[in-house]
C-alpha cells in the first residue's frame, strides 16, 4: 500500500484512530521514527552516581543523528528537533529531552492538528469551525475509505507475521520494507526476528531502496538495518513512555485549545 511508505507514523495514527489516539502515543511513534531514520541518535553511559555508589548507572542521552543537517522534518516532527535547531551538539538526558519535546507540543489538540495539516494526509480530514472549536477530528469520506484500507492492510500483515516462518526471510523483509516506519504500529512485529537476518538478505531484497522519502531526505528503507546494532531499543521506546508518563498528564487530557501554527522551528523550514 503506497501510502505508508510516504506517511509517518503519527499521520497512520490519526488516520485510523482519530480523536481517540492519545498524544503519548503519537508522540512515541514519531520518536521512535526519527530514531530509526538516523535523525536523531541515542547514546548510553555507565558511570557511578556517587563515589560511594558500587553499581554504575545507566543514563541515555538524546544527540542529533548522521541524517539531521540533511532531513526536512514534518510540522509535527519539528517538537523532537528544535532543540538541536537552536543549541546544535547539544546531548539531552532522555528525561530532558521528552520534557522540551512535550513542551514544544504546546497541546494534545495542537498537536493532532499539526499532523491533520500535513499535506501528505490532510485532504482526508474535514475541517470546520466547529471541529477546530471543540477539538475533533473528522474524516471525510475518502477519509473514511483510506482509513478502512489501512487497517484491513496492516491487519493482513499482522496475520501474516504471526505464521511467517523465520526461515523465510526474503519474504519477511519484503513484507516490513515498503511500510517505513508503520512497521512500528505492527502488533507482531518483534525487533529479535530482525537480529537473526544476515544483512546481504536486506541488501539484496527486490525492493527499491534508494527511493526519496516525502520529507526529501535520500535516505535507504533498509533503516531496520539499525535494529542489528542497537540491542537495547526496546528498552530506550519503554524509557521514552516512562518519562513521557512522569510528567503532566494534562498534555492528554483532550484540551482543545484554539492555539494554532507550529510550535516554532527555529527557522528549519520543515514546517508542510
């Protein structure tokens, strides 16, 4: 289905699940996005807290990826980046870096229209006074169509991976390929299968891999490649829900507050 392969995360989300997605949610999802598009990294130090601490601790920090300087963000994208924008190198506790990303959110409400404005989905949104008013989100019929199609797709790609045969990895990465990164919604996904493939099956896969997303960065659709690598990524996606959790829970609370316009790019230019 092409439209996954042009489309966030979030933008999926908001498709299918409307007023009733929860902002930590989208907000996770496109975390989680930007880290496997390599534009925005993850890096983890041991150290002790104090000199009478025996045990180390593990702290994770949130730095600017090998794609940044080259990625032109979606608006609501901009809320995970503009700290880098304004401070560039700058390296954030996770803890700090999901407070300012929230912060930059401004509202649940906001931010959902940030993502119903992107020109990639928002001929499926009805829009009113009356919807902006009260904060709700409407499709339009061929919003409804695109959002039946979606679910009857990713739900027949569930059902595949839950009686795919391991062994069968050609047709596993042809399968996880074109959805970008959708895969992430996949209820049987599971980053360990993606451990145990030999890269050369990604290189070689049939599908096109030197495509140009929507956000025009040339970036290749074997990103899934980073899983090999990164070992504790379940482990940093838990970490961003946490902190996410420990702070206001008003930011979900459905405020529909009639603020509008992006919450500030810092003059990127990735606002579409």
């Amino acid at each position: 289905m092409e439209i996954l392969s042009k489309i966030t995360p979030a933008e999926t989300l908001l498709l299918i699940r409307g007023n009733s997605v929860k902002l930590k949610d989208l907000m996770k999802y496109t975390f989680t996005d930007l880290l496997s598009k390599k534009v925005i990294s993850i890096r983890k130090t041991s150290t002790k807290a104090s000199v009478k601490d025996k045990e180390l601790s593990t702290y994770t920090y949130v730095e600017e990826g090998e794609n940044f300087s080259r990625y032109k963000p979606k608006t609501h994208e901009i809320a995970f980046l503009q700290m880098f924008i304004v401070s560039p190198s700058i390296s954030l506790n996770i803890k700090d870096f999901v407070q300012l990303a929230l912060k930059a959110a401004r509202s649940n409400w906001n931010y959902k229209k940030q993502i119903r404005n992107s020109k990639d989905i928002s001929f499926y949104f009805r829009e009113s006074f009356w919807s902006n008013l009260f904060g709700q989100i409407k499709l339009t019929e061929k919003g409804k169509m695109i959002k039946q199609r979606l679910l009857a797709y990713l739900d027949g790609i569930d059902e595949r991976l839950k009686h795919l045969n391991e062994s069968d990895k050609q047709s596993l990465i042809e399968t996880l390929l074109p959805l970008g990164g959708n895969v992430f919604l996949l209820n049987n996904f599971d980053v360990k299968i993606l451990k145990d493939i030999d890269r050369d099956v990604f290189k070689n896969s049939t599908f096109n891999t030197t495509r140009q997303d929507t956000s025009g960065l040339f970036y290749d659709f074997l990103f899934l490649d980073l899983f090999l690598d990164f070992d504790d990524f379940e482990d940093t996606f838990k970490s961003f829900g946490d902190n996410f959790d420990a702070f206001d829970s008003s930011f979900d609370s459905g405020d529909s507050s009639s603020d509008s316009g992006c919450s500030g790019c810092g003059g990127c230019g990735g606002c579409s």
